[in-house]
C-alpha cells in the first residue's frame, strides 16, 4: 500500500501529464499533511504558500478525485480567492461563492463527493462561469440578518460550517488576518511562480489552460517604472566591467579575411543595495522589487545587496527567480558601501533603495544613487544623488 507521499507524487506526475501547468504548479509548492485540515487547503509558508492536506481523507479518494482535489486547491491560489476573501463581509458565502466558480474547471468525474456547483441550490439560478463577486450577491440576497437563507439547501450548509468543516477554507485566515502590504508580498510570491510555470509550459510547446489564460497574461504585464533608469544608467555609469563580442554572420572581418565580424559590447555591472531592515515596510519593499525588474530590463548586470546593519545577501538579481528576504534588524550603510569600494569587486556604479533612516557612510562614491522609497521623506543628509519614487 502507498503511503502519503508517494501517493502525492504520482498523482503529481499523472497531473503533469493530463494537465501540465497544474502538475508543475503543484511541484513548486511546499506540502504538509495534517489532520486538523477535515480535506485539503492553502495557507501561508513564509511569504509563499503551502498546501495542507487531510491524510485520511485523501488517501480515502479516488485517483481521480485526487486529482480533482488537489485541482480545487490550486484553482484557488490561482484565482486569488485566498488574498480577496476579506474583501467580504460574509466569509460563508464568500468561500460557497469560490467553491462554485473554480470547481466549473474540474471535470464531473474529478470533483469529490460534496462539491459545490450550480445546481447545488435548486431556486436559486447560476449562470455559468460568472465570477465568485456574482455568486456572492446572488446568494446574499436569500440571506437574512441572522446568518440564514430562505433557501434549505444554503440554509443548512450555512449552519453547518462551524469553521472546521470542509467549505470554511480555514487556511485563509492565516492569510486574511495579515497586514495589506505583507498580503501584496504573499501576492507577489505566488504570482511569480504562476509565471515560472507558465513560461516552463511555453517551453515545453504546451498550452496554457483557458480559465488562467488571461489572468496569466496580466501577471506579465509589468508595472511602470517610477524612475528612468536607462537614462541614468547611461548618464552617470561610465566605466565597464564586462566586454561582451557577438559574431557577426552576415558581415565579415575587416582584419581576418574569411572570418565572421566582431560585435563589441560594454556591459554595466550595478552594485544595488537594497534595505531590508525593520523600518523598511512591506510595501516599500514590492516597490524596490518593480524597479530591480526595470532596471535589469536595461541590458546591464545587476548584483543585489541586500543589508540591515551587515550585508545578508548578494546575489546576481534574476527576475525568473523568487527573492528571499533576509534582514529585517536595524540599518546601517556603510556595510554595503565598504562591498562597493572593495576593488576586487569593480563594480561601475551604486544605487541604494532605502527608507533613508541610518547615519550617513564614509567614503562614499560620487556617483552613488539614493534611491528613497514613495513612503517616506528624502535624507537630504546622504552624499551623492537623492531621488524619490512617485
């Protein structure tokens, strides 16, 4: 007999083969079985996700409705369900309501025993594929003040979720009861591996399923720049550490006659420090997290340092990777300056994203970029160039 694990994993890869964003969505999540989950649910793993599953009752399924169960959950994520759920007043009906709207994508034959759909509701009509916001309203309006329904099938799945039962998406509270700008970080993270997995499929020649299609499609849509980073970048980074040669097919070489022509190309490489200590919000730091994407969209290399009182991180900034956040103690420049002037590093130029709440560094070079976030006043005490994001 499989135990839970390896039951997980094949079911996993049979995903990846019948349904291949969701099988390699699937793979990139942490899991845990647990018996206070009564099925299966999403919840919060450091600023990502996690997926919670009940082992009894999912050892107790059908592969198919392994399948379908594991589905429900990823739809979930996928859909945003669990960031917009305190967006409404009533948490009963807003979970019945994402019941209803994501189990339209599963297959009859994969949807467990006691899944939510249109018909669930005799007297109350449905329409097709119209969105978790309709569902709510449409069953808010057989509700009364007393957490009841006129309707007897609402009515006593409403009296029946006591918060444990397998509709109250308890999961989501660990989620719900954060801050607004820890929920954009969480947002964030899983946005990013939905785009991991879509550009794996592309890859791949696969097709992206229809129902996340054109939720897909905004999550590339990369938000404005605050800042015009290739004019500064061009501007004030003067010297290069990288020579890059393309060869040239369709030109040949001036000097070695039979051989292809050269292309020679001068490559920034960017010290950019970013602040990661307390005073630091959450919401600052998805801004200094569009603006590291802008700024490797220039062509230049990007080294990210990242720093409280000492230095935490380096690391070459890659926008297809997630970004771990590390610090989060007092703040203190000058570790990140002193990296900067270290000679065997030769970087060519220094921006620091910041708060600007630390004592100014010595030695700091000319050319360095202060780059303040839209949330708090400029330190007009730095040296170098200060600017502010708007």
């Amino acid at each position: 007999m499989r135990n839970n694990q390896d039951q997980l994993s094949r079911i996993s890869k049979t995903l990846i083969f019948s349904e291949p964003f969701y099988g390699i969505f699937l793979i990139g999540l942490q899991k845990q079985f647990t018996k206070s989950c009564a099925t299966a649910g999403v919840g919060k793993h450091n600023i990502g996700m996690r997926l919670v599953i009940n082992p009894d009752f999912f050892m107790d399924l059908s592969e198919k409705h392994q399948q379908g169960l594991l589905k429900h959950e990823l739809l979930h994520i996928a859909f945003g369900h669990i960031i917009l759920s305190d967006r409404y007043p009533n948490k009963k009906l807003f979970n019945i309501a994402a019941d209803i709207e994501i189990n339209q994508y599963i297959a009859e034959d994969m949807l467990p025993e006691g899944g939510l759909q249109l018909d669930s509701f005799p007297g109350i009509y449905l329409p097709r594929k119209a969105g978790t916001k309709k569902y709510y309203d449409l069953l808010s309006h057989t509700c009364d003040g007393n957490g009841g329904s006129s309707n007897p099938e609402l009515d006593k799945l409403l009296g029946e979720m006591d918060g444990n039962s397998q509709y109250d998406h308890k999961e989501w509270a660990e989620i719900g009861d954060l801050p607004e700008a820890e929920k954009k970080l969480v947002q964030k993270q899983y946005e990013h591996q939905m785009k991991q997995t879509a550009e794996e499929i592309k890859k791949q020649c696969g097709t992206i399923p229809g129902e996340l299609a054109e939720i897909i499609d905004r999550l590339f849509t990369l938000e404005p720049s605050k800042f015009n980073w290739k004019a500064y970048l061009k501007r004030f980074i003067n010297n290069s550490s990288t020579v890059y040669t393309k060869k040239l097919r369709r030109k040949n070489n001036k000097r070695y006659s039979g051989n292809p022509g050269l292309k020679i190309k001068h490559k920034n490489h960017v010290l950019v420090g970013v602040d990661t200590s307390g005073s630091v919000s959450s919401e600052e730091l998805v801004e200094f997290m569009h603006e590291l994407s802008h700024m490797h969209k220039t062509g230049n290399t990007i080294t990210v340092a990242q720093f409280d009182t000492e230095i935490t991180d380096v690391s070459l900034f890659n926008p297809k990777k997630s970004w771990e956040i590390k610090g989060r103690g007092g703040t203190y420049f000058q570790p990140v300056v002193d990296h900067y002037n270290d000679p065997k590093n030769k970087y060519s130029g220094f921006i620091c994203l910041t708060d600007g709440e630390a004592p100014n560094p010595d030695n700091c070079p000319k050319n360095a970029l202060w780059v303040h976030s839209s949330k708090c006043q400029i330190n007009e005490e730095l040296p170098g160039i200060k600017i502010q994001l708007n």
